[in-house]
C-alpha cells in the first residue's frame, strides 16, 4: 500500500470518527469537542435544505424555557419540520444563536430552510395570533367583550385596567380624577401573539390613541377653549350620532352653539350609555345601545344624562374615530341648533326649535 493511500484512509477513518463521536456526543447532551469546522464540513455542507420545499402547511411549534439547541432539534426533526438534528444543532453554533433560542410558540413550516428556522427562533417572533379589530364607536365593555373572545383574558381583567384608568400619557392628563379609560382605547385592528396580554393589549390601544391624537390637535383644542377629554368626549357622541360621515362637522357646530349658549345637549347616545351601565335588565334585553329609549330612560339621573344636565358630560361615551374627532376639532360654523335623524340614517337641521318640531313630526312618524 502506497504512502498517499495509507493517508487517504486514515483521513476517512478520523472523519468517521469525528462524525461518530459528534453523533454520540448529541444523543448524550454532551457539548461537541471536536474542530466544530471539520464537523461542520462533514455534516453541515449542503445541508441547509427544507425537510420539505413543497409542504407550506404551518404547524406552530413550541420552544420550551431554557431548552438547548440539540433537544430543539430532535424534536423539529421529529415533527418532519428539518432532516437533520445534529446539523441544525451545529448550524445553531455556528451563526452564534446556540443559546438563544426564545421561549414561545412559533408558526414553522416544513418548506422552511433549517436557517430560516434558526432566524425566526432567535428573532422571539413567536407565532402570530388573531387580528383584533376594534369598531369606531364602542364602550369599552364592548371592547373588552371582544378582546376576550379572541382568547386574551376575561372581560372582567381587561375592564379592570379600563377602571383603574393608568396612563402616563401627558393627553391624558385632562380627565376627571379616578376616570377610566373609557374613549381612549383607539378603534383599529390590533395583531396579537401568545406573549399578547390584557394589560399590553390595552397599553397598545391607549398608545394609538396618543400616536394619533397629534400636538396640533392637541393645539386645536387650546385654541376652542377645550381640554383634550372634552374634545375626546364630544367626539364621543358625534361617532354615535352621525351615520352620515359628511355630517360630523355640521353636527359638531350644533353642539358647540348650544354649549355656548347654556342649552342641554338633549342627545340620545348619552342616555343610551347611562341605562347600559346602570340597569343590568335593560342591558340584558337592549344590549350596550338601547336604540328606542322610554321617557323613564329620558328621565334617569346620571351626569351621563343630556337630557337632564347642561353641558358635556364628564367623560367619553365610547372610542371615537379619527374623523369624529377631527370635526370636533373643526367644526362647520352655522345658525343650527337642532337635529333628528331621518330614515336614511342623515339627518335634518333645524335652526328654531319650532323648525325641529316641524321635522320630528315629519321624520318621526
């Protein structure tokens, strides 16, 4: 045998050994000893291939706390999502994420290279939930209602943080002592993950409304003579008045003449958001908007009531949009005081009240 083919075969034999004692070394939880390149160059070239190219279908996979790179492996080996334990455990060593790896549940893919496994594991992006989409327009129990049947909490955890009503949000800052946060909770479709909770879900809402709520809005309200919760409180009652978008800013005129001239607001949204949060048996029956209200609903006694106090009342009604609260920024200027929906959903203006009477007869009917 000549000198080359003696070395030739020895080369092969360390290479088997190496690769021998790597595998052992995995199967026993021991740490690899061995040159990590010359192992990498047995079992890791080319190795960075999908389990399955074709297969896209997700199956969500979980890391458990504090678990290693190698047990990692054996189970996504197991779950047919990579062909290789062992080399997605070195590939693991050797992009310097070994140890790394997140805890959390994440959304793999058998058509996924074993790098990209890596890059998603090591990113903590775990898996993503449901899309949360919050309407224009509901109280906060409406709000907490559908938090929780997306999995997230109960609805009495998520009204505890509404009640407690913490935000170090300087917009904020106008409410009443002890308001909640009711309003503030800005309607728009919010993605979750299994790291989502209760109390970063609403932290996320109230930190929506702030992005949204600009310093030259904030500016605006100075400059009409308003804190920022009355503006938001206003725009309140417009989201549940105008069905018609074009009418906002019209409607907002109305309040402001009759706020300046001492008048109640006489708005049914107002009432309709006292007999929900007071009477259980009518919540029950009606829901959180109780569209026919009774003259005993028009007569009970809450701040809440337009109808009985002058004025605003003292907090939101419900989480406006960024158009009701941009009217109530800007409102159209003219001689009207007085409104009643039509069929349609719009409604009609009315500057004496003997106008209003005219067309409630009409559209009432």
């Amino acid at each position: 045998m000549t000198r080359d083919r003696i070395l030739g075969t020895f080369g092969i034999v360390v290479v088997l050994v190496v690769v021998l004692g790597a595998v052992f070394a995995a199967t026993q939880g021991v740490e690899i000893v061995q040159d990590p390149k010359a192992v990498l160059q047995a079992l890791v070239s080319g190795s960075d291939e999908a389990a399955n190219p074709g297969d896209t279908t997700r199956q969500v996979f979980t890391v458990r706390s504090g678990e290693p790179a190698a047990s990692i492996g054996e189970r996504l080996q197991a779950d047919g999502l990579i062909k290789n334990a062992l080399g997605f455990r070195l590939m693991a060593e050797k992009m310097g994420v070994a140890g790394g790896l997140a805890t959390g549940d994440y959304e793999l893919s058998p058509s996924m290279k074993p790098s990209e496994i890596l890059d998603v594991l090591a990113s903590g992006k775990t898996k993503l939930g449901p899309l949360i989409t919050i309407p224009e327009g509901w109280r906060a129990e409406q709000i907490a209602e559908r938090v929780s049947a997306n999995g997230i909490g109960t609805p009495e955890e998520f009204m505890a943080l509404v009640q407690a009503g913490k935000s170090d949000s300087p917009l904020l800052a106008s409410r009443p002592a002890g308001a909640s946060l009711e309003g503030y909770l800005s309607p728009d479709s919010y993605r979750t993950d299994a790291k989502t909770t209760p109390e970063s879900l609403e932290k996320r809402m109230v930190a929506e409304f702030d992005a949204k709520f600009t310093p030259d809005m904030a500016k605006k309200a100075a400059a009409l003579n308003m804190t920022v919760n009355q503006i938001v409180t206003l725009a309140s009652i417009i989201e549940r008045e105008a069905l018609i978008p074009s009418e906002r800013p019209l409607m907002a005129g109305v309040f402001y003449n009759r706020l300046r001239e001492g008048m109640k607001l006489d708005t049914d949204p107002t009432v309709q958001y006292a007999v929900a949060s007071t009477d259980p048996a009518s919540r029950r029956q009606y829901g959180w908007w109780k569209t026919d209200l009774s003259v005993q609903d028009l007569a009970i006694d809450s701040p809440y009531n337009t109808y009985k106090y002058p004025g605003l009342p003292p907090d939101p009604i419900c989480s406006p949009g960024l158009a009701s609260l941009q009217a109530a920024l800007d409102p159209t200027p003219s001689d009207y005081f007085y409104f009643v929906a039509k069929p349609d959903g719009s409604h009609a203006f009315a500057k004496t009240l003997e106008e209003h009477n005219a067309n409630v007869a009409k559209y009432r009917k």
